[in-house]
C-alpha cells in the first residue's frame, strides 16, 4: 500500500531531478567523477520517522555540511564564549573560499565559510587535544549525529588533500594572526578529513532533525547536544550557512541549511523537520541547482518558511 509521503516525495523527484545546468566540483578532483544524474531526497520527522526517493542509499561525502555539526561539537566542548572568541558570527557576503576575517580581530566572518570552519575545527575535542584525539571526537560526534558510525572516504581526502593550497593558505592566515596555535598542515589534514565522512540522504535527514529537535536525536534518543548549542547552531545557518546566497534562501526557501561542494544540502526546521537533498551539478555558490529547486518546491508545498 502507497502511503502519503513517500509518494509526495516520489512527486517530488519526479519534478525536481529533471537535469541540470550546473557543473561538478572540479577543484577536487575526485569529486568530478561522481555520477552527475544522481538525485536523492528524505525526510525525517521529529519522532525519528525517515521518507526517503530517489536513490537514497547514495553515498556521497558530507563536505562543508560537516561544519555546522563540528561548529556544534567545538560549542559542546569549549562553551559558546571560547568559541566567539575565535570566530565570529556575521554573514560575509562573500563565496566559501575568500579571506573573510573581520578586520579588528583577525576573527574569521563565521564558521561556516572555510577560513571560519578551519579555526572551529581546531576547537572540537578537549583542550590539548591531540590530532588522533581531535579525530575520534569528530567520528563519534558527527555519528551521534547520524545515529550510526559514519566512515572517512579516504579517496576523496587524499584527493581533495593534493590541491588544499587554498586551504592551507587560510590556516596558515589564521596561524599567523595568533587566532588558533595548532600547525596549519595538521589542521588542514583534519579539516579535510571532517569534509570526508561519507552519508546519504537518510543520514542528512536524521543529523538535521537532531538540531531540529534541540539536540535529541530521535531515532538513537540520543542527547548529542544542548538546546542552546542547537538553537546556536541553527542561527548561524540560517544567516551564513548558504554563504553568498544566504539572503536569497533566507527569502525564498526559509529554512536554515547547509550545502556542501558534493551536492548536498540539509536543511532543519526547529521543532517540525530534518530534510536532506542530493544532487551533484552546483550553481556559481557551489550549492546543488536541483538541491535548491527541491528545497523551493518543499518550502512552498508544505509551507515550511519560517516566516
Ligand atoms: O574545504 C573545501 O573546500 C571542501 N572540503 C568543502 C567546501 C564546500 O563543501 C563548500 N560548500 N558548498
């Protein structure tokens, strides 16, 4: 028997995963030779409830969608305080990879763009942490997130590792403007490493819903954070998570959300859902074209805008 959300959301790939324009993430090399015509898409209710279409199962690495969550880990582990202290929180109005440091403190704009989840990065774990220890805190976090053990795709790190010049370009910045203390290669490798984990929709879904809720994942009832820590995060992606685009999803979708360079995009509506997409061609932010169609359309459909 058909049930009414599947088939919606069935609908919903029918509509929405009609091809592209848009182009693959080419400056990871690895990352060009994804299958382009993939799409998928799921839905996660607040009592742990995952609709999935498309080809859900699909893996494919979490990219800069990791940095709301390793944002959060860092707000966990250090306090909200430590962590503004070393990055800031106001959009930049400019793309993913540009120096966006505010120009008094050195801080990077806010954590979700490059430069901003490089330094966050350097705060997950306990102080003093080592790269190993830094490492664990990031599997066990981000998988609490998920609900299962997530893995490192090490193809694509090592991939995106060869051509990080910009990357570490930034942490060295950050290094030399006494905004983090670590060395900029050992940060760069664990930042690349974070943007490795591999996920499909259905874990999308269920990270998202688990900020959604407050920071209780419903389908482990695992708390992984606090209330405050989720609302914080939340915040920060609704004003900067989709980068130079931000006001433009803000007013159109409504939803605060993440993209990552590997074609997916979350989104978490407080206390009603978790939504995840994929679909590998991205527009000129680096955000999926058929991503961002999925989102307008479950926006208007269900009605979904915040405001
Ligand atoms: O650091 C990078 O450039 C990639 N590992 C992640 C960038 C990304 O996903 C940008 N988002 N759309």
């Amino acid at each position: 028997m058909k049930t009414p959300v599947p088939d919606y959301l069935l609908e919903i790939r029918d509509l929405c995963s009609t091809g592209a324009d848009g182009r693959l993430a080419d400056y990871i090399p690895e990352l060009a030779a994804v299958d382009p015509d993939r799409f998928a898409v799921a839905a996660c209710t607040m009592d742990g409830v995952v609709y999935t279409a498309g080809d859900a199962d699909a893996e494919f690495t979490i990219q800069s969608m990791s940095k709301p969550f390793a944002y959060a880990l860092a707000l966990r582990d250090r306090g909200i305080e430590a962590v503004l202290e070393k990055v800031a929180v106001e959009p930049s109005g400019d793309a993913f990879n540009q120096i966006s440091l505010e120009r008094d403190s050195g801080r990077p704009r806010n954590p979700m763009i490059n430069i901003g989840a490089i330094t966050t990065h350097t705060l997950v774990g306990p102080v003093g942490a080592s790269e190993e220890e830094r490492d664990e805190a990031l599997a066990t976090g981000l998988s609490s997130f998920a609900g299962r053990r997530l893995e490192v795709d090490t193809v694509v790190m090592n991939s995106e590792l060869r051509t990080a010049f910009r990357n570490r370009a930034m942490a060295n910045l950050v290094r030399a403007g006494g905004i983090i203390e670590d060395d900029p290669d050992e940060i760069v490798r664990g930042y690349t490493r974070q943007c490795a984990y591999r996920v499909t929709v259905r874990d999308l879904a269920v990270m998202a819903v688990t900020l959604a809720t407050g920071g209780v994942n419903p389908v482990t009832r695992e708390r992984v954070v606090s209330a405050a820590v989720a609302r914080q995060v939340l915040a920060i992606m609704a004003t900067c998570g989709m980068y130079d685009a931000a006001g433009d999803w803000m007013s159109t979708v409504g939803i605060p959300a993440k993209s990552g360079v590997s074609g997916g995009i979350f989104g978490a509506l407080p206390g009603q859902v978790g939504l995840g997409v994929f679909s590998p061609r991205l527009d000129e932010h680096g955000h999926s074209v058929e991503g961002v169609r999925t989102f307008e359309r479950l926006s208007r459909d269900l009605e979904l805008h915040l405001m």
